[in-house]
C-alpha cells in the first residue's frame, strides 16, 4: 500500500504545480473577511479597496489600489495584502520582490520581502515557468498572519506590527 501511495502522490503534486502556472484570471472584485466575520474588505479594479465594518455598514478606511488577495483582521485597523502573482514568483525574480504588505488604516507599516522569508533560494521549488514559494492560510483569532513556506515551515506574522512572532 505504502508503495502505491507515494507515486500516486508525486502525479498529484506535479500536476497541481503544472495547473499552477496557468494565467491568472483578469482582475474582478475581490472579498476577504475577518475571522469573526465583522469586518470585510473589498477591493475592485480601477476603484480600490476598502475596508467596512459589516455590522455598522461603515467604510473605516480605503487603499486606492486593487489588490487580487487580502487578509483582513478582527478590529478593522489591519490589512495583508499579498504578492499579485499569489504563491508564484517569475523566475528572474529579485530579493526585494514584496511577498507581503500590512497595512494599518491605509498606512503601510511593513513590506515581506523574498529575502526575509527565502534567505537560501534553494527552498523555492521551481515550477513550468515560476517557483511557488507557498501559501498563505489567513489570519487566526489571536491576530497572526499564517504563512506556510513551500518546503512545509510556518511562519506567524502579527498583523499589528507586521514581526514574525513565531517560527
């Protein structure tokens, strides 16, 4: 059985990661909203992103770019934005590609770059024409930014201050 499964999962993985390079779709609106549902950001092509508080049907704050995907924390102040290329990055990338971007009422206060989280450029797994670098599982209740590196290490930001809390 063990034989049969690890072959089966090497033709997953490939295909996955052969179907991951495939073009993203044009920009249309995107949603994200916080863990406990409160708060939703927005964001929409040619008219940039806000964020509202849903129960009081109130813009809090505004970026004027679009952004194609964004985490959105519990008390409204706080905004990831990630890489527009999303878990792919082209290969004649540079180290200072920004991966992720907090945000606090509009206001940047940090940008991840490849750099900060890929310090050895040999953990990118290369693909049919990118590497993918991971993904990124969203914001907990205790305000961490989950980030999963391709070769399995996890990373938790606090959104407040954009740090690495825990590794």
């Amino acid at each position: 059985m063990r034989a049969l499964v690890l072959p089966i999962f090497a033709v997953a993985a490939s295909i996955a990661f052969a179907r991951g390079d495939t073009p993203l779709p044009p920009p249309s609106k995107v949603t994200a909203t916080s863990p406990n549902g409160h708060i939703r950001a927005i964001s929409v092509p040619n008219a940039g992103t806000h964020v509202e508080d849903v129960t009081q049907h109130k813009v809090l704050w505004r970026l004027p770019d679009w952004h194609r995907a964004m985490f959105v924390a519990n008390d409204g102040k706080h905004l990831v934005t990630e890489y527009d290329g999303l878990n792919l990055i082209p290969t004649g990338f540079t180290d200072d590609l920004v991966l992720l971007t907090f945000w606090r009422e509009g206001r940047k206060i940090r940008e991840v770059t490849v750099r900060d989280l890929f310090p050895d450029h040999s953990i990118l797994l290369r693909t049919i024409s990118h590497y993918a670098w991971g993904h990124i599982d969203g914001i907990d209740a205790q305000g961490r930014l989950r980030v999963q590196r391709i070769d399995g290490k996890t990373f938790l930001f606090d959104v407040i201050t954009g740090a690495i809390r825990e590794t």
